[in-house]
C-alpha cells in the first residue's frame, strides 16, 4: 500500500492559515502533504512546527524549472526548512512536447537538473499533464520522455490526467513504475473538467491495484477545482485507502 498525502494546491482557494490547514490535514488521517506555491507566502516557522506537531510528512513540493535552474542555492534553502527532500516540476508548456527534437531537449535539461539536485540531496520528478499524451510520431511524448532522460529523473505520474490525455497510467506504471516514487491521484470529464475521483474517466480499481503492485511509496490526492475544498480533502482519505 502506499502512503497517503495530499497536494495543497487542491487547499490554495481556503482562507485559512496555512500551519492550520496541515492540522486540519492531519487529522483528516493524511501521513504526508506535498506543497505548492502558496507556501512561500506563509509562516514558515509556524509550517514547521505544525509539521512537527501533526506529524505529517513533506513528501515532496512542486517547484518550477526556472527556479532551480536560476535560482538554485535559496531554492534549496527554503525548502531544506521544510525538511523536503524532492522537488516536482508540475508543468511544462506543451511546446516543449510538440515534437522529437523538443521532447530530447526537455529531457536533457530535466536530466541536468535532476543530476544538479542528486548533488545536493534532493531527487526531482516531472509531473504530467493531458498535453504530454500528444502523439509524436506515434508516441505519446511523455513515454518519449522517459526514454530519452535518465535517472535520477522521476516521474510523478498523475493517472488522472494521463487518462484524460487518451493514455493508460497502468501501462506506463508497468514500464517505467522503477521511476515513480509517487502518482496523483485525481479524476477529470473528458473534456479537461476537474471531478472527485470516482466521477470521472479514471479507472480508480485497476489504477489503485497498479499502484499497489508497482510499490509506489506515495498516493497524493488531488482536486483541481473541488466546489468544497475541506470536503473534498476529507473524502480524498477515503480514496486513499485503496491505493
């Protein structure tokens, strides 16, 4: 089974503190979180101590390409407070997909950053899209992706999106899973509309037994646009359960 977390950015719209949300989080019954930008407009003093108090995990934090590659040292330094030990980079443009000579240089420069980052301590992932499942020369780019990079990168598979894409995230788990060390776990209509899981085109069952047969050490929930962001965090526990 794979330990449970969510992705703050499903919490960004609650007017609330942030060091109050993690509470919140935990006793939802979540082990860890994974942040998102809104972190640095918080207290971090009062982030790590709630991290301490809940005893929540940082499993990880999206972090922009440009900010590691620019700004390298206080990116480090930030997130080093709270006691992150990987970073995701949650976007790409879809240019940087839309052939094979840009899905090469995107893998070079993913490699390169996540070579920098191993130097330092700290494994990167790159987290998907629906845009990445655009065909080049009959291959989704993001299966290109992992073919032309190489570890240290990782993938940060979300199954939700990658079956909006009109791809399989069971058939990518089955073959790259040694470079997933987590998955997102969200739902969408067909037409890109952010939905609880369940409601929408993922195949929760066969995703979560995948899930389950391919070790991944985290499941993170998350819910693009929740009408009830609290209540869709306390239902994402649930979800969790089978993963």
């Amino acid at each position: 089974m794979a330990h449970s977390a969510i992705q703050l950015y499903t919490l960004r719209n609650v007017d609330e503190p942030l060091e109050s949300l993690l509470e919140d989080i935990g006793d939802a019954g979540y082990e860890g979180v994974e942040f998102a930008q809104r972190v640095h407009e918080a207290d971090l003093d009062a982030v790590t101590a709630a991290l301490d108090e809940t005893g929540l995990e940082t499993v990880s934090a999206h972090v922009g390409l440009g900010a590691i590659e620019d700004d390298l040292d206080d990116t480090v330094e930030f997130y080093r407070a709270l006691d992150c030990d990987r970073f995701v980079v949650p976007w790409l443009d879809a240019e940087r997909f839309e052939s094979e000579a840009a899905v090469r240089e995107t893998a070079t420069r993913l490699t390169e950053a996540a070579e920098t980052l191993a130097d330092r301590g700290i494994d990167l992932c790159y987290h998907n899209h629906d845009h990445e499942y655009e065909l080049v020369d009959g291959t989704p780019a993001l299966e290109l992706l992992a073919e032309h990079s190489d570890a240290p990168l990782g993938f940060e598979v979300d199954l939700g999106w990658v079956t909006v894409g009109g791809g399989d995230p069971v058939s990518f788990l089955e073959q790259w899973g040694d470079r997933v060390p987590l998955v997102h776990v969200s739902d969408a209509e067909a037409d890109r509309t952010p939905r609880e899981v369940g409601d929408g085109v993922l195949d929760v069952e066969r995703c979560a037994k995948a899930v389950r047969e391919s070790d991944i050490e985290w499941a993170i929930y998350e819910h693009d646009e929740p009408e009830d962001p609290m209540a869709s965090m306390r239902g994402g526990v649930d979800v969790l359960e089978q993963f």
